[in-house]
C-alpha cells in the first residue's frame, strides 16, 4: 500500500509541475512582441580598394525591430534615436586603413517610429599609398541597434509602410 500511495503522491506532483510548467510557458508566449528595450544587429560584407580619398558604401537598413520615437519615461535614457554602435573585422588590410561608418538619415514609419535608416561606411588610407603596396581590404561590418521597441514580423496588415523623412 505504501508503494501505490508514494505513486500516486509522485504522479501528482508530476501533473503539477507540468501544469505550472504550461501556466508560465504560456505568460511569456507573448513576451517576444512586447514593447521593450531592444537590440537589432546586422552583419554586413565590405571589400574595397583603400586610397588618400576615401572609399564609401551607402546602405539602407530595414529593422525587423521598430524603435519607438518617444519612449517618454519608459526607458533609462534621454536618448531619441537607438543607440548605434559599430565595429569591423578584417580579414585583410593595409596597415593604416581608417574605416568609419555612420547614419545619415533615419527612415520612420507612419508612426515616427524608426524603421531603419541609411548609413555611409567607409575607408581611407592615412598616409601616402605606395603603389607597390596591396591596398585592398575585406572584412565585415558588425552594426547593432539598441533602444525601446517592438517586433513586427510582416503578419499584421496595420503595420504601416516605412517611408524617408
């Protein structure tokens, strides 16, 4: 009798913590659509011939994450437009190369909020290039987003178009 009773003990624990298990997978199903502080990144190929003058590469970026234009109190921060930060890594480069990147027009949605934005990365050699040198580079461009937003996956027709402001 002893056996059957810690079965029966243990077979309800069991249905419980499975029950709480579902209660909490279903509280946080919707957490990947919530209005929160957010991080949208891109990987992005560059190569080019580096020279005195510089080389640029202008890009549009379309974010799959929309950032908020005014997050009012709702964030830590008194910044308008998400935080940009950038880095590179190189596979082959000239000693001497400069690379920069930065945004030169944020594109908004209906809803002012950010949507993307175009950008100029580039390159200059600092020095007088040697024309017996090799001064190609290749290497990728690591660019991360961050600020208060929410995802939009293309399912929800109310989402507005994204248009240059």
């Amino acid at each position: 009798m002893a056996i059957a009773q810690n079965d029966l003990h243990r077979s309800l624990a069991n249905m419980t913590v499975g029950f709480h298990r579902k209660v909490e997978a279903r509280a946080h199903a919707a957490d990947h659509y919530k209005l929160t502080e957010r991080e949208q990144q891109f990987q992005i190929e560059v190569s080019g011939v580096a020279a005195a003058i510089a080389v640029e590469i202008p890009m549009t970026l379309t974010f799959s994450v929309y950032f908020v234009g005014d997050s009012g109190m709702q964030r830590a921060s008194s910044q308008g437009p998400p935080q940009l930060r950038v880095g590179w890594e190189f596979t082959r480069r000239p000693a001497g190369l400069v690379p920069y990147t930065h945004v030169t027009e944020w594109v908004y949605d209906d809803g002012l909020n950010y949507a993307g934005c175009k950008m100029v990365a580039g390159a200059h050699y600092a020095g007088v290039v040697d024309p017996t040198l090799d001064m190609s580079f290749k290497g990728v461009l690591h660019v991360s987003f961050q600020g208060r937003g929410y995802v939009w996956d293309g399912d929800d027709d109310s989402s507005p178009d994204t248009t240059t402001s």
